[in-house]
C-alpha cells in the first residue's frame, strides 16, 4: 500500500472513529476549485456532478468520478488529474 493510500485510510478511520463521515470527492474538489479560484462558485447538481460557475464566463459542468479515478491509483495521477481539471476551468 503506498503512503498516500496508508494516509487517506488513517484520515477515514479517524474521521469515522470521531462519528463523523470522510468528506465526498465532490466536497474535495469543489474545494480545490474554490481554492484555486476564489470567485468561482461551485454547486453539486447530482452526486458526482459539479457545475462550475464562473463570473464573466460560461458554466462549466465537471464529472468528479473520472479524476476519483485517477486519485485513487496515486498521488501523481491524482495532482496530473487535478491540475489539469484546473486548467480547463481557468479563462479561456
């Protein structure tokens, strides 16, 4: 097991040990969004859907299960992912 799969699995036994559950992979990366782009407004429309909403420029749907995907295989596929979801969010 690698150590980014060892820590994610800490933090989940932690969290449910606290009576609380792991947050979704839709709360995490709507906050990477709102971390990377502060005036960018992100809604759930369904579970695994978000709808990017960004001030000036068309909304932007984003399908969280194929970037769920590549996190789970590994620290780099999931920054690669990530990062590149960004990149098509940002102005055009």
């Amino acid at each position: 097991m690698t150590l980014w799969r060892c820590l994610l699995l800490a933090a989940a036994i932690l969290l449910l040990a606290c009576g609380q559950k792991p947050p979704s992979w839709d709360v995490l990366l709507s906050g990477k969004i709102t971390g990377q782009y502060p005036d960018y407004s992100v809604t759930v429309t369904e579970p695994g859907q978000l709808s990017v909403q960004r001030p000036g420029m068309p909304t932007q749907m984003v399908s969280v299960e194929p970037i769920a995907q590549h996190c789970l295989r590994g620290p780099r596929d999931c920054g690669y992912a990530v990062e590149q979801m960004l990149l098509l969010l940002r102005d055009p």
